[in-house]
C-alpha cells in the first residue's frame, strides 16, 4: 500500500482529495494546523470512507518541527495543499503569505532531496498567469506580474520547484486550479472556511441560509457581457480525482520532465452574475445580491485550456456547474 503524505488535508480540497485516496487504497497520512479548517472533517471522511487518516497539527513552515515530523518517515508521495489563499487577504497581509505558503514548500522539499523516491503533487493557481491576454489560457501562457501576494507566493513556489527538481532530480506535478466549487455528493465534507467566506459559492450558500447577509458583487463594470467578472468553476469532486491521476503518472515514472505542470478547470468561464443564476435554477432558492466596488487583486477574466490535462492524464471534468452548485446547498444545509 502507497503511503500519501497530504499536507492540509482538513481543509477544502484536501479532505476531498483525502477521501478518492483512501477510495482508491492509498494509506493517508494528513498534516493541518487548522488554520483554516476543522478536526470534525475527519467525521466526515470516516463516514464516506469507513475509516480515519492519521492526522498531525502541525505548522509546516516551522523549518524544526517540519523535520522532526518528517524525520524517519517513508512517503511515496506528498500532495501539498497547505497554504494560505485569499486573494483579498494577501493583499491587506502579504508577509503572512510569503512566510506560509513559501516555507512551508522549502521545507518539504528539503525531506524530497533526501528522499528522491517521494513524488510530489503541488497545489498551484490559476493566479500564476495574471490577467492573460489570451483565452483561454494554456499551460505556457507568459507569467504576467500576479495581481495579489497570493498569485506571487505561487510564482515564487513553482520557480522554486522548477530550479529544485532539476537541481536534486525530483519529479514533482505542478496543478494550476481555476475555480473549486460544489462538495461530495454524500454531503459530509464541503466548504466551510473559518470566519467570513472569501469565495463566491460559499459566501452564496451562507448568505441564502441566513448566516450572512447580503451578497456583494464585487465589480459590475468589467469589459464582459454582463460586468462581472469572469471565472472557470470546476467541481471539487473532480478537481480531487485529478490530484490521483498525477499522482499515479509519478508513481509509474510516466512524467517526461522533472516538473510538468497542468491546467484544472472546466474549460468554461462563467461570469458571477451566471453563478449567481444558476445557483437559483439548481436550487430553487432566492439569492439578495448588491453590487459593490471591486476588489483589489482581482482580474478580469480566467479560464483553462485543458487540453494538455486530457492527453498526458487522461482527465477531464465530468461535472456541471449545476451539479456543483446543487452539491454545495446540500453541504451547507447539512450545516444548519
């Protein structure tokens, strides 16, 4: 059995990730502070799975606990998710972002350099690209400057895995998300992020529960069809199965370079105000929304070419964006 280190695997993508591992016979080992996450998640692993990870508090940016933690231990791979990610945060807060997302990417690949045979699965963003100037984009589209401190931390990890891999002969994947959204089908894991939600679909389904209030749209003057800005939404469900596709590339040493780097998305971009309105056709609830001033960091339009994902991994997104939405209410009403 292929032991998987998966770092923030309480968290969003993480426990999602964390269930298609153990749903395909990977024993799991989960490293989370909690930071932006809960130890109940764990409740809902054990009762889609039927049995519960090992699971370690630990800050991974803390170089000295980082290698006591690691010390010893036989991974066959890491799928590193933990990190610091709103957009409008880093902003406000940019050294809380260098120091967690980078640390705690240095540390681990300092445990890869001493043990060449751990393949490494990076949790990389669309925000790499900045505003591309053309869409959609693919995988060697020009890195524009990033348009926030969380994009830069992300510029910074891939160069950063780039130069180490070839440096101490690693074989890492690089996956460039778009937009996550939607939860398991079963209900039992989904967005819940500690305090206010910075992402849209969350802050919907909150908003329509009554735990929020209105929702803001941030920008109706964008140069798009309706003014909002434009995004590619793909189902966490699917986003998950394509971390073990990846994972299982390295495994069978099918990579053709030390670092390969793929697109995640649906290959479709929808605007907020589209969200917002299919949102209401798959769920039949009312949504209040305001129009509100843009946001810092915030691009106008993103969208993935996926090609490349298809033809080396064999994955493509299966789920609608009426199914992501329908599966994040069932979430939050799991909730109330």
């Amino acid at each position: 059995m292929k032991r998987i280190l998966v770092t923030g695997g309480l968290g969003y993508i993480g426990s999602h990730t964390v269930v298609e591992l153990i749903s395909q016979g990977y024993e799991v080992l989960i490293a989370d502070n909690l930071s932006n996450s809960r130890a109940e998640v764990l409740d809902g692993i054990e009762t889609i799975c039927g049995s519960i990870p090992e699971w370690v508090n630990i800050d991974l940016s803390d170089n000295e606990k980082c290698k006591l933690f690691l010390k010893n231990k036989k991974l066959d791979g890491i799928i590193h998710f933990a990190a610091f990610k709103a957009v409008g945060e880093s902003v406000n807060n940019p050294l809380k972002y260098y120091q967690n997302n980078i640390f705690s990417l240095v540390n681990l690949l300092e445990y890869l350099k001493e043990n060449r045979a751990c393949n490494f699965i990076f949790s990389s963003s669309c925000t790499v690209y900045g505003q591309a100037e053309d869409l959609p984009i693919i995988e060697n589209a020009e890195i524009k400057t990033a348009e926030s401190p969380y994009g830069k931390t992300k510029q910074i990890c891939e160069e950063i895995i780039k130069e180490s891999s070839v440096a101490y002969n690693l074989k890492i994947i690089a996956l460039r998300y778009f937009n996550p959204i939607g939860a398991h089908p079963s209900g039992k894991i989904g967005e819940l992020p500690i305090g206010v939600p910075q992402n849209l679909v969350p802050f919907i389904t909150q908003s329509v529960a009554g735990i929020r209030g209105e929702l803001n749209v941030y920008g109706d003057d964008y140069p798009t069809a309706d003014g909002s800005a434009i995004r590619d939404y793909i189902h966490v469900v699917d986003l998950a199965e394509a971390h073990i596709v990846a994972l299982e590339r390295l495994l069978a040493d099918n990579n053709e370079s030390n670092t390969e780097v793929y697109n995640l998305g649906s290959g479709k971009g929808s605007s907020v105000l589209e969200v917002i309105e299919a949102f209401k056709k798959a769920t039949g609830e009312k949504l209040q929304y305001k129009i509100a001033r843009r946001r810092k960091g915030d691009i106008t339009a993103a969208y993935a070419d996926t090609k490349l994902a298809e033809k080396n991994l064999g994955w493509k997104a299966k789920k609608t964006l009426e199914d992501a939405l329908k599966d994040a209410w069932r979430w939050q009403k799991n909730q109330m």
